[in-house]
C-alpha cells in the first residue's frame, strides 16, 4: 500500500494543478458556425414522428425560468444529488427532458453562470455548452447530476455499475416523471435525452441499457469494456490509472481499490476484478451478456483519435454496436479527448480537448450545434430535416475529412520486414538515473533499503550492469516524481512498411498479423503503433500518440488502435514497436529481460487516397 500511495502523491499534485489550469481556459469558443446539415448526407431517421404530449392526467403549467437543487434516496440509502433547470414555458407546452453527465473527479453543474473556475470547467465543455443551450434556447428541462460517490452524491465510486449507478439514474428519471409538469411524452413514454463527455458518457451506453427510457444519446470520449481501456491484454494503463485514482478522492469501492494497487505493483490485476469490470460497459450488453439488452436509444458517439484513455476502437465498437442493432447511429472522429498530462497537448484545455470544428467531405460542421442538432431532431420530432453522415474521420488540422458509411479495416496489405526488438526498459531507467544529480537522487530514493541504493548509486555511477536494477525496480518506479516518470521513455524501433508516392488519408483501424519468437517466452511484452516519418526526413513519429501492448510470442492477429492522419507524398509509414511505454509504466514492465524478440509479419493499412 506504502509504494502505491507514494506514487499517487506524485500524481494527485500534478492532477490538482492541471484541473485548475484547465478550468480557466476550459470554455472553448462557442462561436455559430454553419454546421451543413444538407443534402449529400446519409443517416437522419426519416420516420415522422408524433407530436409531444402531456403525461395522461396533465393538461400543463405555465413556467418560467429557473434552477434548484434537489436530492433523492438511492435504493442503498445513500443521496443521488441533481440541479433541475425549468425553461421558461409560459404556455405549459410538452417539452422533453435531457440529462447531463460530468466527468470523471468533477461534479454536476448547479448554475451556468457560476464562477467558481471548477465549476466552470465542469459546464463549460461541449457537452455542458449543449446543455445550457437545449435549456435556454431549445426550452428543454435539463437535470445535471452528481454521479455516484461524487459531488454530493454519497455511496462508493463503482464506476458504472448497472445496478447501482443506473439505478441512481432510473429513480431520478422516476422523478422527473412525478414532479416536471410539462415533460412531453410520445406513445406514452417520456420523451428523454442525454449529453456528457467520458465518465458521463459511460453512464449513457450503460444506463439506457438498462432503462429504456432514453430516446436518444450523445456518448463523447467514452468507453465500451473497461477492461480493454484500463487492462488491454492484460497490461495496466498506469499512466491513467493512476490519474483516475487520484481523481476518485479515495471513494473507490475496496475491490477497485484492491485493482488499483495490483496494476501499480505487480501489473497483474485479478480475474474477479476484471470480470466484474466487464458488466461496466455496453460491450457486455452487446453481447447479450446482461439480461435487459442493449439500448434502444438513437446514438452520436464523438470520440477523438489522440485520446489514449478511450481511443477509437471504443467508438468504432459501439457505433458498430448500435448499428447492428436498429438503432439511427453516427460516428464523427475528432482529435483529442482524453490528454495524458506533460506526455500530450490539447487545444483550450489541458485534460480534454475537442475540435470546434469538423470536417465531413464538403461539410464543416460545429461540434456543439451538431450535438445539440441531433438531440433536437430526436426529442422534438423533426428528425426528417436533419443529416448528418454515418461516419466522420475529420482532420481539423488540415481542415479536411472523410465520411464512410462503414469503418474501414485495413486495405492495404505490407510486408512487415523481419526484424529484431528489444523488450524491458532498464537500461532506459539506468540513464534516467544517471542524469538525476547525485545528491537528489539519494534524497528522491531515501525510502529504499540500504542494500538496493547502493546498487541504484552503482548503476548511476555507470560500474553496475542496468540488469542489477530487475529486482528493484517497480520500488524506484513508485519512489520517482512524476516529471521524471515522464522521462522515461524507451526509444521506439522503426521498422518502414512504405514510402507514399502520393497523399493519402490514414482512416480506420489497421490490423496486424505479426509472429514472435525468442525473448521472454509467453512473458514477453511489446507496445506497438504506426509511425511515420516526414518526406524531408527528420525522426520517426507515432502517429495519433496511441501504442497497443502485445503479449506472448508464436502468431498473433491484432486489431492495432484505430488512427486519423494525413500522409504526404514522400512520407514513409512503418512500424514502431517499444520495449516498454511510460503509458504502462509499472516495475514489471520495466524488468523483462532484454532478450532479443524476432518479429515478422504483415500490417494491413487503413489507407484512404
């Protein structure tokens, strides 16, 4: 618990600085842009639909503007804290209600015009634009709520868990239905909408699974199976786990607690944690795992190609999910989301990013007005007169974009040419150490035992072997601050697949078919992503800053993370595949032996021209 908690300290610092830097720049421009939503678009539901109507019983009240903050009984006791803002109705129409999610570590909105800089950040994102704008300017009931062991919300942080954090979400919806006068029904089922960005776009997938109350969603940076965004192939993302832990403000349940520490330490987190974990998610309702189904609500999932916490896969698996089954479902792929601190950048804000604009073929379309667009043709019956594509690969950088009508995979078939990698990340963390003075170094690892800093002061001072260091890593690991952590980065092989003799677009996800042999046996972990490296030459680039970890040796077929990316005529792709990643930083994976792994294979490019 000691080497854990040392670690986390590191952490939560950086995390309570960032929060606050992105609070004051977290606005973004809401500016009006045309979003373009003309002809030349396939998608849009086309099926008229009836007009809204008073629940039975209610003929209406007039209503002004307003706001106040409520707090009901969940099923275990504990609060389910939401601010209820009433649009000013003064003829008592029906109007449908949408529901607000916030992010992971923050709280729900209690006043738009609040200037507390954290609560700021909190309504002043895209999906808190979207609901300021649906409540003034739409004339919607807009509830905001505070997720499960957050805000003033009481019980254990069980980060979606059907039966607890949806059952929050249904007994608020039981409210509303008893206590909003004018919320419209359709076919005597209130007419129900929902917006939020990560933590509050998991409660979307998961709770309108299970209450399907819900007519149409908009999931941003979102997940679909917890296990592949925190654990894929059974490797801890630590660089976020630990961001989130910090967030939770030790509210976790003890099971997730107990996980945390099993990925910080060991690396190794257990089945029953993961299985567990797996019931989080759409994926598992997907699969026809969870007794209710999946969603029946029309779907824009927004997700960003830099984001390293939920990448594109997610998405991609979702849209295709709710696609498969009936649902009205679009995709449009933007930049940035979830941005690892000093490892990433992104646009106003520090943690998040979103792109203001997209770009679909000929159309530019605004982010928040196609968010709030959709959510309006749905609730309010005009979605005859609304298009957008099915999916969007949008390059805001270059301002130009793609729109499919099903996802690529793959395409363009290489050669990947037979070569030798190096797992393990010691002699990384030997230079590391040596360029750390002396003094502070002594000082930075005082809590190690007398024995291991005399081999630490060996290494730095060059006269010991870096394979000295395999024991005692994941101890140095946890004792270093996080801007040095950050340093640690092993320098990525390069192995080129081709040189572009034309410009080209990189959309989709590309998939691997690779052999391994040698190294560490069914031990050996590598991290792989595409790369490029510009016409005029220069070093090798990871494209969209997104690795996948890859386990064991002998033959193995992989959908690699899915990528957005302009390649110029000169430019040559290849792949790049790492010893260890400071994405995955834990002892363990620092330690591998530095056995030679021969890979060889084929990569099957997503590759647009």
């Amino acid at each position: 618990m000691q080497k854990a908690s040392l670690r986390l300290f590191a952490a939560s610092t950086l995390v309570s600085t960032l929060l606050l830097l992105s609070a004051c720049g977290g606005g973004g421009g809401g500016g009006s842009t045309s979003s373009g939503n003309d002809e030349g678009n396939s998608g849009g539901n086309e099926t008229p639909q009836t007009a809204l109507s008073h629940r039975s019983g209610n003929s209406g009240v007039a209503e002004t503007q307003g706001h106040f903050d409520q707090i009901i009984s969940a099923s275990d006791g504990e609060d389910v804290a939401f601010s209820v803002f009433v649009p000013n109705n003064t003829e008592g129409a029906p109007v449908p209600l949408v529901i607000h999610g916030h992010g992971f570590g923050l709280s729900r909105i209690k006043d738009f015009d609040d200037p507390n800089p954290v609560s700021s950040f909190a309504s002043g994102d895209v999906s808190g634009d979207v609901s300021r704008r649906l409540w003034e300017e739409a004339g919607y009931y807009v509830i905001s709520f505070d997720q499960r062991g957050f805000g003033e919300s009481s019980g254990d942080i069980t980060v979606m868990d059907p039966e607890l954090d949806c059952d929050n979400i249904s007994r608020m919806i039981d409210w509303a239905e008893q206590n909003l006068p004018n919320l419209g029904y359709r076919d005597s089922d209130p007419v129900i909408g929902a917006i939020g960005l990560s933590y509050g776009g998991g409660f979307q997938t998961v709770c309108s699974s299970t209450d399907k109350r819900f007519d149409a969603i908009v999931p941003m940076a979102t997940w679909s199976h917890l296990p592949y965004s925190l654990y894929a192939n059974q490797t801890p993302k630590n660089i976020w786990l630990d961001l989130l832990a910090v967030a939770s403000q030790g509210k976790l349940a003890p099971y997730l607690i107990q996980g945390f520490i099993e990925a910080t330490t060991t690396g190794d987190i257990s089945d029953e944690i993961i299985d567990e974990l797996a019931t989080h998610g759409p994926r598992a309702f997907c699969q026809g795992q969870m007794a209710t189904g999946l969603s029946t609500a029309d779907a824009l999932f927004i997700q960003g190609s830099h984001d390293v916490l939920f990448n594109l896969n997610e998405a991609i698996e979702n849209y295709e999910c709710w696609k498969a089954n009936g649902q009205d479902t679009h995709l449009l792929i933007q930049r940035d989301g979830h941005i690892v601190p000093a490892l990433q950048t992104a646009g106003s804000q520090i943690l998040f990013g979103t792109d203001e604009q997209l770009y679909c073929d000929e159309q530019v379309l605004n982010t928040r007005e196609v968010a709030a667009d959709f959510l309006i043709s749905k609730l309010s019956g005009s979605a005859a007169n609304f298009r957008l594509p099915d999916i969007c690969f949008s390059l805001a950088a270059s301002q130009q974009g793609t729109t499919f009508a099903e996802v690529p995979r793959g395409g363009q078939l290489r050669e990947l040419p037979p070569s030798q990698v190096i797992p393990g990340g010691l002699s990384s963390l030997a230079n590391l150490l040596q360029n750390i003075p002396l003094t502070t170094l002594l000082n930075t690892l005082s809590a190690l035992p007398v024995e291991t800093l005399a081999v630490v002061q060996q290494v730095a001072a060059g006269l010991a072997d870096p394979a000295s260091l395999a024991d005692s890593a994941d101890d140095i690991v946890n004792l270093l601050p996080e801007e040095l952590i950050v340093q640690l980065v092993a320098p990525a092989q390069f192995i080129p697949l081709e040189t572009m003799t034309s410009a080209a677009t990189l959309a989709g996800i590309p998939l691997a078919s690779l052999v391994l042999d040698g190294g560490n046996g069914e031990d050996t972990t590598l991290y792989i992503g595409l790369g490029r490296i510009p016409a005029g030459g220069g070093d090798a680039k990871l494209i969209n800053d997104q690795v996948l970890p890859i386990t064991g040796t002998g033959s193995l077929l992989v959908e690699m993370i899915g990528v957005s990316e302009q390649v110029n005529s000169g430019d040559t792709l290849g792949l790049m595949v790492y010893g260890f990643h400071p994405y995955f930083l834990h002892g363990a994976a620092i330690a591998q032996p530095t056995l030679p792994t021969g890979l060889a294979g084929t990569i099957d490019l997503p590759l647009v021209q």
